[in-house]
C-alpha cells in the first residue's frame, strides 16, 4: 500500500534530521548549551527541528507544529558563533538530499514554526528524544507525530544507533520506525532506498518470562519502583536501559515487552512529544499503552499529559497484569 502524504512527509523529515545529528556527532564534541532545566541542548537538536520543521512545511504549509525547541538562544548576539553552527549542520545535511541551500533566517524561522499549542490537527516534534544518549553515543531519536482531535494517528522514530534488525547487528545501525493509525507499523533503514517491513509486538503472554526496558536516566524513571514491579510480574531478566522513544520501538519490534517510565515526584507532568510518535508505532505494532492508572494517553491538553501520570507501554497480552502490579507497588503507603 502507497504511504500517505502525511507519512510519507514525516518519513523524510525523519531522514533529513537524522542525517544532521550523524553529521553532528561525527565531527569530534558537539556543541551544547544549558536549557533551563538543564538538560544538553546542541547544535544538532536544533539544526533537526529546522530539518523536520522544513519538510512538513513544504507537504503541509498550514500544519501547526508543537516543537520542543526554539530559536531565542540563536538570536542573541554572544550566541552568533552557534547559530552559524546549526546553518552548517542543516546545509550538510540538506546536500545529502539535493535540497536548496538555507539562510540563517531560514533556519530560525523553521525552528520557530514549532511554536504552536496545539488542538485539532496539529504535528508534535522532538527533534533529539534522548539528547544525553546522543551526547554519549547512546540511543536517541527524531520524534515525529501526527495528531488529530487528541489521537497520534501518524508516528515516525527515526533511530540513528539502533540496528534494524534488533539484537546486536551493528553493520546494520540506523532504523526508522513508522505507522499509520490503521495501516500497521513498519522499520526500515534510514536510507532513502530502504524497503518497509512490518513489525509486530511479542505475543508472550507469561509475565515471569517478560522483558522489561527503561530510561536510563533515574530522573525519567523511578528505577526502583521498577524493580519492585518486574519483582512482582516474577520477572528475572534485568531491564534492557535505553534511552529516547527507542523504548517504545523495542516494544513495537518484540525486542521487550515491557516498558515503564514511573513518576518520578509529585506533579510531574509528562511532555507529548516525547510519547505521541512511540504511542502510535506501538498501537498500530499490536501494543497497548496507557499511564500508570490505565488511562490512555491524553493528548488534547496543550504540551503536556496533564490528566495522566507516567506511562506504562505492553506487546497487550501482559498490559493488565503489569497495571495490576503497578497499581500495587505506587498505592499510597502508611
């Protein structure tokens, strides 16, 4: 079956971001700055908005964009050295694809497309899920969504250090996950020539024989809340660590079963664009995926998950047992 229109825009919006954070990482130490919540931000989360940004403009002009970035670091005057930075790595990029040389005004104004709320129809952006992987040589990815009235119906992972095939198959590295709701979900090779092959979750039904995967970064997950629930499930093989949707792609692809990502504190609110693409590639694989109370995703909110409290993905058959033993181990104590 042809791809979409949508799809297919966000399969080359994928391509060309990734291309830029490879072009990124392999030039020796890349750039960083401190957001505000101090998490690395670089060169290539920038240059790959403004590549995603681009492609989705050129298929669909009027498309909102929520993005994770934007470009107010790059106007600043002590900040000029590093723009110049991001318009090299989106040009590199862009030449691997025959596409016009940008300006500088070019590449801000792409960037800042990612500025919407959203509601309705509207594209979720998270142009390095995974920086602190992508700054180590870990996982990472470009995430990229489509969301209508509140559902992912368009997801796209495009995953630079993850082999296609699974396991440990590094001669083939770089996979680009893709689903359409309806359509199923699908990983290539991040070359444009790549052949889609279906994926499917894992039909293991028997939660002692569960593989579970998380964040690598405590502060995404509590890792012990974790344990206490693999405990439970009578799980016995340690978490696979990953970071970034990759997660969720390992899930799709029947590389694991499970994945947790349990609240942290109090009050913390979950960002959609980093589950609106991983929830779509998971559902159309076979998947479930809810909060912790079992909940589904809440996607009309604006930025956040605000009526949802972290978020537990399944293959489906194990989803209900593993909320039971959530449910268990997060209930209030005395």
């Amino acid at each position: 079956m042809p791809e979409s229109v949508a799809l297919a825009a966000a399969v080359q919006a994928g391509r060309w971001a990734a291309a830029a954070c490879r072009a990124v990482r392999s030039a020796a130490d890349p750039s960083a700055l401190d957001k505000s919540d101090k998490s690395p931000v670089t060169v290539a989360d920038f240059a790959a908005q403004a590549l995603v940004c681009r492609a989705l403009a050129e298929a669909f002009p009027n498309d909102p964009v929520v993005g994770e970035e934007d470009a107010a670091a790059l106007r600043s005057g002590e900040q000029a050295k590093f723009a110049s930075q991001v318009l090299d790595a989106v040009n590199l990029a862009g030449r691997q694809f025959d596409l016009p040389a940008a300006t500088l005004d070019d590449v801000l104004g792409w960037i800042d497309r990612g500025g919407a709320e959203g509601g309705g129809r509207f594209w979720t952006v998270d142009p390095i899920d995974g920086t602190k992987g992508f700054l180590r040589g870990g996982q990472y990815a470009v995430a990229i969504a489509l969301i209508e009235n509140g559902v992912p119906t368009v997801g796209v992972l495009a995953c630079p250090n993850l082999p296609r095939n699974g396991g440990d198959d590094a001669g083939d590295t770089g996979a680009l996950f893709a689903a359409r709701r309806g359509d199923g979900a699908t990983v290539r090779s991040l070359g444009t020539n790549s052949t889609p092959t279906a994926i499917f979750t894992s039909p293991q039904a028997d939660p002692a024989a569960a593989r579970v995967c998380e964040s690598v970064e405590s502060g995404h997950t509590a890792h012990g809340a974790a344990a206490e629930i693999a405990a439970r499930l009578g799980v016995s093989a340690e978490p696979l660590r990953l970071d970034s949707q990759a997660k969720y792609a390992e899930v799709a692809r029947g590389g694991a079963e499970i994945y947790l990502r349990l609240p942290t504190r109090p009050g913390y609110v979950e960002r959609i664009w980093d589950h609106a693409a991983g929830v779509a590639v998971i559902e159309e694989a076979g998947g479930r995926v809810t909060d912790v109370d079992g909940r589904p995703l809440d996607f009309t909110h604006g930025r956040g998950l605000e009526r949802n409290r972290g978020v537990i993905a399944t293959n489906g058959p194990l989803h209900d047992a593993v909320l039971e033993a959530a449910a268990a181990v997060l209930a209030p104590r005395p």
